[in-house]
C-alpha cells in the first residue's frame, strides 16, 4: 500500500471516530488551521486505556511507519506494536530487552529497509528495528521477532551520569534516519552537564557495508523549559522537531519547529557549548503551538491549555496529500488515570 493511501486511510478513521467534518473540501480543512502552516484533520482516543493479547496498549514513545504501509508504535515499556495503517487497531505486539533479558526504556524507533528489493520466501520486505533506549542510553538492532542483532557505539559523553555527562531520563528520545538510509539521527531530551540550559545534542551514524559508525554532532537549542521527546526526518533531509515540557496545574506546552542542520557546527569535538561559543547551532522555525490548534470536541483529564493537549512523544510522517506532509502524532499516557492514549492526525506545509 501506498503511504499516501496510508495516511488517507489513517486521517479518515481518525476524523470519523472524533470529528466527521475534520475531513472534507479543502476549505472545511483549513478551518482547522493551528497555524499558516499546519492544520489538524483530526484525533482519535480509541486505543486509550486499552490491552492487547494481555499486554497494556499505550506509553507510546515512538512511531514508524513499517512494511506493507502497516505502523509500528513502540512502547516506553518494551513493547513494539505492529497497528493496522486503517483503524490504527494493534494486529501484533513483540516484547523487546537489553541483552541480560531486562525492559528497554524505550524511547526512539526506526524502521531500516535498507535493502528494500530484497524479499523474504513470502514476498514480503526484509527489514529490522532501531531501537533507542534512554537508561544508557543505547541503540540497538533487533529483527522482526526481537532478537538482538547488534548495538551502535554511543559517545562517551552522551552516556548518563557518571560514566558520561547526561541527566537520567534525558538522553536518547528522538531517533530517525535520513532520506537515503545513510545517516541515522538520534536526538538527546536535555542538555549535557556543562552545556547551557536548553541545548540539547543530535548525534549521527554513517552505514558503512551495512554497519553505522559515528558520525558528526551538532546542537540545537531548545525553548526555555522545554525538552526534545522526538525528531523525524522530511523527504528533503531537514527534521521536524517536536518540543514539549509539562507545569503542574497548568498542563503540557508541545510545539512542532522545522530544523536544518546542514549548516550546523560538528560538535563531536567541543566539551561544553555555551551558545556564545561561535557554534552554529542548527537553525530552526517554528511550524505550530500545539495549543492553538481548533480542540475538535477534545476533552482532557486534567488541567491543559487546550483539551486537545496531553503528553505527545511520538511522531512519524506517512505521505503527502495536495503537497502537505502528513504527519501523525501519538501522546504517551504513562498508564496513568488522567492521562489519555491519543493520535492526532496533521497536515504540515513546509
């Protein structure tokens, strides 16, 4: 199937189960406007608080989308989704660990089809998954029924406190790759010890003879109080970038920027960054706030700007429609009361 069909398939079941009119004549969509350059067609709770085959569908940390136009939707809990690219209704679940048989924090997800016109006996792609988890932090390969296949070397300053200089729960929450499949991206919560508030670092991996080595670094800053839970990379090799933070009694700030980093310093090699150190950071611009998307007949569980907010981790683009990306979120809920397991279904104008 088509990604364009996918994402046509996905954004109608999503405007059907919460707004029948978030789909329709092109006028009717623009009318769901959050900004000049981004529009919401709709949202969908149907999975929240839900389980599958007796595994908790939910903590949604990271979104892609995988083989046959199916999407893969990775759990902070170890589990790895397969959801129809329909209804988004869960047709498989593979529970993952680290090497000693322990549960990922896992955080970022890549589906590699590198060798996409290589076919198993049954016609269907070979590919694998990468992994990221945010204890370590760590990336690792696992195939299709999660084994581990390999591990990616890691900076030793990325790693957390004191074996390098990250906070824990701050690391490896973003993980894309590149148009191409060369170069993958994972993207840190928070800045290093040393570095200044709000610049957080982008680590890259080349593929050499189908194995990454490490690649070039650079820096991108953040909005005060705010973190960097995920990244995905556009059909041109620039990032979306999704910014998010959470007050008590007030309820999350999530904001979706545009970001270049084909003119970043490489700072692989530069101890602390300072934002006064000559550094060019990678230049962004903000596409959307979130909280000013139309709420849709939305409603929260607790205290939000806009009831259309909560937790959003996860990010994944799944075609073009009329020259827009479309771009499908997910919040993770935490397995928590007043929290709500959502997708919401966008259209991004670059």
């Amino acid at each position: 199937m088509r990604l364009r069909t996918v994402l046509a398939t996905v954004t109608a079941g999503l405007a059907a189960a919460t707004c029948p009119t978030a789909v329709g004549p092109a006028n009717a969509q623009e009318s769901h406007a959050c900004s000049p350059s981004v529009s919401i067609a709709g949202f969908s709770d149907a999975l929240d608080k839900t389980t599958y085959e007796g595994t908790f569908v939910g903590n949604f940390s990271a979104l892609a989308v995988d083989r046959n136009g199916d999407l893969a939707a990775l759990s902070d809990r170890s589990s790895l989704f397969a959801l129809n690219g329909r209804t988004l209704q869960p047709e498989g679940v593979v529970q993952l660990a680290d090497e000693s048989g322990a549960a990922l924090d896992a955080e970022g997800l890549v589906v590699d089809l590198p060798h996409s016109r290589l076919r198993s006996s049954g016609g269907t792609p070979i590919g694998t998954y990468l992994v990221s988890s945010e204890t370590e932090p760590s990336i690792r390969r696992h195939s299709r029924d999660g084994r581990i296949l390999d591990r990616l070397p890691v900076p030793d300053a990325l790693r957390v406190a004191p074996a390098g200089r990250a906070v824990g729960n701050g690391t490896f929450e973003g993980l894309t790759m590149l148009p191409g499949g060369r170069t993958l991206i994972a993207s840190m919560e928070y800045a290093l010890s040393g570095d200044s508030a709000g610049i957080v670092r982008l680590q890259t991996w080349k593929r050499h003879h189908g194995s990454f080595a490490l690649g070039a670094q650079y820096a991108y800053r953040a909005d005060s109080g705010l973190g960097v839970p995920e990244v995905t990379a556009t059909p041109d090799g620039r990032l979306l970038v999704l910014e998010r933070g959470f007050t008590v009694g007030v309820g999350n700030t999530v904001r979706l920027y545009l970001a270049d980093p084909r003119h970043a310093t490489d700072t692989s090699g530069i101890d602390n960054l300072t934002g006064q150190d000559g550094v060019r950071l990678i230049k962004k611009t903000l596409l959307a706030d979130i909280a000013d998307c139309p709420d849709l007949g939305a409603t929260a569980k607790q205290p939000q700007p806009n009831p259309l907010l909560d937790n959003i981790e996860s990010m994944t683009i799944t075609g073009r429609t009329k020259g827009r990306l479309n771009v499908l979120l997910a919040s993770d809920d935490n397995q928590n009361a007043v929290q709500t397991t959502r997708f919401y279904s966008l259209r991004v104008r670059m």
